[in-house]
C-alpha cells in the first residue's frame, strides 16, 4: 500500500537560514512526488497534530545549530526529551502526543539542516544553501529508498 507522506519545512524565511526548512521543502515540493504533501510553518504547534494525523510519515525539516550538516533520524529511535512551551514545542513532543492520539499509526523523522546566519533578511548563507543541497539528496534518498513503496 502507497504511504502518503508530509514534507513539513519548518522555519521564519525572514531571518535568513532559520528559513532552511522551508528552502528544503519548497524544492522537494517542485519535484511533484506522488503521494509526497510539502507544507511549511513559522514553529511546531500542537494543533499540527491534526493536520499531520491522515499522513503515514512525516518529515520535518528545520534549521539547526549542531555541529553536523545535516542530521536525518526516526524519532522512534530517540532517547531526547521532548519539550513543551508557550512559544511552541519541539517534534518529540509532536510526535508522543501523536503516538498517544493515534497510537502506532504513523512514523516521525527530523532532518535538521545547519545553518549559520540568522539575522533578519531573506538570503540564505553559503553555507546554508550547501546544506540544504545535502538535505534535500537525502530526503529523495529516502523518498525513494526500498522502505518506502509508492
């Protein structure tokens, strides 16, 4: 059975790499994957929940200031505490309080993407835009990876 996917592109595409996830997602979307939806959000709310709930994999993609280029994992496989707060909440708990809604109904992964600059403008940085040529090969890696069945 085809799995219907959601790209979400994370990020404010005002302050320059915090736009990376965005980036990402709007050049997958151009790709016209079948059965891939691309969607993109300023933060991580908890009524994503209900916009992610008829997908059977989500992906999302958000800038970061790890060290690695870009960092592709399940959060299935994760021991990181998801937080929760005013401002927002991270993809951990986005996808607990989905496992505890919908339970065993649908996978998460986080694809961060390095970035470097992010002060107010609307370029990415060199950098950055290298990363997301890395992200963005390895979300088709695994868009088009024998797990996936379209």
């Amino acid at each position: 059975m085809p799995h219907k996917i959601c790209l979400a592109g994370i990020g404010n595409s005002l302050r320059s790499d915090d736009g990376l996830g965005a980036a990402v997602c709007r050049n997958i979307e151009e790709l016209q994957i079948k059965g891939v939806s691309c969607f993109c959000y300023h933060q991580l709310q908890i009524e994503l929940v209900e916009d992610f709930k008829d997908f059977d994999i989500v992906i999302i993609v958000d800038a970061s200031l790890r060290e690695a280029p870009v960092r592709f994992y399940s959060l299935q496989e994760t021991e990181e505490a998801g937080t929760s707060s005013s401002h927002g909440v991270d993809a951990l708990f986005l996808y607990r309080l989905s496992q505890q809604l919908y339970p065993g109904k649908q996978q998460y992964f986080v694809c961060e993407v390095k970035g470097h600059e992010f002060e107010m403008g609307t370029s990415l940085s060199a950098e950055g835009k290298a990363n997301a040529a890395i992200a963005i090969q390895r979300i088709r890696d695994f868009l088009y990876s024998k797990e996936i069945n379209f």
